[in-house]
C-alpha cells in the first residue's frame, strides 16, 4: 500500500492535537514522522491497515453529530473535548482505537533521532546492566 493511503492528511491534525509538539516539526521532520508511521503501518496487515483509515474517518466525522463540523473545522478545545471523550467514554472498540492511534503518533513523533537527542534521551540495548550494577 502507498504512503497517501496509509496518511491521510487528517493524521497531522490529530497529530497536533495528541503531540502538540508535532505542529512545529519542519517538512523533514513530517517526512520523516510520515516515514515512521507509514513503515509500522506497512508492516502490519491490510486489514489492520483498512481498521487504522477507517478509524480516522470515523474520529474526523464524529464531530459532526455535536457539533455541527468535522474534527480539523473544530476550535481547538472542541477537538481536545472530543479525543477525551473517544479516550475516556466511548465503547471499548473505540477507545482501543484511540489508543492505536496516540501509540502511532508518539512513535512517529518520538523515534525520530532529533526529537530523541532534543530531549537528551539516549536509549540502550544494555539498559538492564546499569539497573542491577
């Protein structure tokens, strides 16, 4: 499957409203967001892939019952009203669903290198040797 397909525009909203962070990274660092997210899409299979747009679908039209908009026309605090509700009180499925999303985006966000060293986080393999040193 094709990067367009697997990113629609709408996961930058969502991006920077989950990571606000995210809305500042220049266009190597949304590519290299896209690549990361796009590679751990890839590699799960097409139904996972179909479940994942599906649910952003859903999350960007939802609004439109309350409120009259779809996600990316909402005010910001409608937009953050509404992740809590999908995080906090809507059925299991949906909620599972968040969760998928917000762990895609942290990792697109977060495995980059930059973003990494920015934050003077230096993960190693032999991180169990220093806890029983």
């Amino acid at each position: 499957m094709s990067t367009p397909d697997l990113m629609p525009p709408i996961l930058k909203v969502f991006a920077s409203r989950i990571v606000p962070e995210s809305a500042a990274l220049d266009a190597a660092g949304r590519a290299r967001f896209h690549a990361i997210v796009a590679e751990a899409l890839a590699e799960r299979p097409s139904g996972v892939q179909r479940q994942f747009r599906t649910f952003l679908s859903l999350l960007r039209l939802a609004p439109l019952l309350r409120f009259g908009a779809t996600f990316e026309r909402l005010a910001p605090e409608r937009q953050d009203a509404v992740l809590r509700w999908f995080q906090d009180d809507a059925p299991s499925l949906l909620r599972k669903g968040l969760w998928g999303l917000k762990t895609i985006v942290f990792m697109g966000y977060y495995a980059q290198t930059q973003v990494t060293e920015s934050l003077s986080y230096t993960p190693t393999f032999s991180g169990n040797e220093k806890l029983h040193a």
